[in-house]
C-alpha cells in the first residue's frame, strides 16, 4: 500500500494497572502487533520493517500478534515469518489467528504450524504462563472459526490470578464480560481506517445512521451490510474501553485496504502493566 494512503506508523503508549499483580511483574512490557495483511498489496516492506524496529525497540518481554497475517491465501505467511523472525523480546512471542487466516481450507493448520515452527507460538482457546503463575495469558480462536469456546478455557484459570487475553475480534469482549478479564487484546477492525475527528470511524457512522431509519429503507444506505459484518461494536473500533468490569484495547493495524487511511494511522502498541 502506498505511503499516501497508509499513512505514517505512529507508537501508542499504554501504562494498564493490574489488581493483585505481583511487585516484581510491576514493569512488565508487552508490544502489540496485528492485521498484517500481508499479500503484495495491503502491507509494504517498508512499513513492516519499521515495525518490527520500533517494536523491538521498545525492548519488551512479550510480544502478541492478535491476527489477520494473511488475507486470502496462505502462501505469502512463509515470507512473513522470515521477517518475523528478526521480533525480539524477553520471554516470547504469542499469537492468534484471525478471520482472515481461516478462509481457505487448511490455511489455519498451515499458518499456524508455520508461526509455531519459527518459535511463534500459536494459542488456540489455550491459557498459557510465560511470566510464571502469577499471571495467565489466554489465546482465543478467532469469534467467526467456530472454535470460539471460551468456558473450558476461562474454567482452566484461577479466579485469584490476573489475565490477559488475545483475542483478534473486539465483539467477544461482550461475550467475556461474564470473567475477569484484566486487558483483551484485539484488531480486527483497522481502526475503521477512515475517521472522522470527533465523531468517530466513518463505518461505524455510517452503520448508525443506517439503523436509525425504517428497515425498509435500509437497503438504501450505501455499504451498510459490509459495514455491519465486519464488527457489531464500532464503537470498540481502537483504544481503549470499559466492558463490564473488563479492559479492552484495539489495535489499529497495520495492513491497509483501499481507499487507504485518514486520521487513523497503522500502530504498534507498548504496553506496561503496572
């Protein structure tokens, strides 16, 4: 994508307070990266090299990928993990698949071997401890594979101990509400790409607009039903919100589709916990 329509990649900071986090997990750094898109279009060299700079950059003791590596097929994710490959951090990366790395048959299994040969390791509804027991890290299947169960996994994880959970959809923080939920990590949405200084993603505008009229003219709101399919929840499309008594942030992105980006530029997150 080119430079004009994706926009200059731009570092979000943020510092996340966790209940009953343990004194020497205060400090704990994690960088976010999500929706690379990467096929030859939606994701240039440049930018992506720049990425990974500033995330390892940023010196962090995790790293998590919350999805969409790919758009369509699944060859082009052998070229994304040799430059994955140069990701640094203190205990690991981790990583979740997205809608996109499910749409043909046998690229999640391809994908997600392919991450996990190159010491990406893939969470598939699976609660893990790369820090220690003192706190959990939960990966979910993306929401629209099917594989979205998140009862066993939640059951799994001791109520007292913190968590955080990747999950690359923001619509299953609304399904999360019911645990304890310390942060959600999630794409997915691209930030709406096109948005509207004050009043937010021009989709999810566009999507409210739409409903606020007879459903017998709705059909007459232009690119309502793409807009609706893509996240129920606009207005979880990037930052941070308050689900319940969960925190949820949505990256930005870094994969572009036409027509580009306005005042939504691609992110790499670093975040504390505190």
């Amino acid at each position: 994508m080119h430079r004009l329509l994706t926009g200059k990649l731009r570092v979000d900071y943020l510092t996340i307070p966790i209940a009953n986090l343990p004194a020497n997990l205060s400090g704990t750094k994690i960088v976010q990266l999500t929706d690379f898109h990467y096929d030859g279009v939606r994701l240039s060299e440049w930018l992506l090299e720049e990425a990974i700079a500033l995330a390892n950059e940023a010196e962090p003791d995790l790293i998590c990928l919350t999805g969409d590596f790919i758009t369509y097929e699944p060859a082009p994710i052998y070229d994304l993990v040799q430059r994955l490959k140069h990701l640094q951090s203190r205990v690991g990366i981790y990583a979740v698949l997205g809608n996109h790395d499910h749409y043909c048959p046998g690229a999640k299994t391809e994908i997600a071997n392919i991450l996990n040969s190159a010491d990406i390791r893939v969470l598939y509804n699976e609660a893990i401890y790369p820090l220690g027991p003192e706190l959990a890290l939960i990966g979910f299947a993306d929401f629209w594979s099917g594989d979205f169960q998140p009862e066993p996994v939640m059951a799994s994880v001791d109520r007292a101990i913190p968590r955080i959970v990747l999950s690359h959809n923001p619509d299953t923080a609304e399904t999360l509400q019911k645990w304890r939920i310390d942060l959600q990590l999630s794409g997915h949405t691209h930030g709406g790409q096109i948005v509207i200084p004050g009043l937010g993603p021009l989709y999810g505008l566009v999507r409210k607009i739409g409903y606020s009229i007879p459903p017998s003219m709705r059909n007459w709101v232009p690119y309502m039903s793409i807009f609706d399919r893509v996240v129920s929840h606009w207005e979880w499309a990037s930052g941070l919100h308050q689900v319940g008594n969960n925190l949820l942030y949505v990256n930005r992105g870094l994969g572009t589709y036409a027509p580009g980006r306005l005042f939504c530029p691609p992110e790499v997150t670093v975040i504390t916990l505190v």
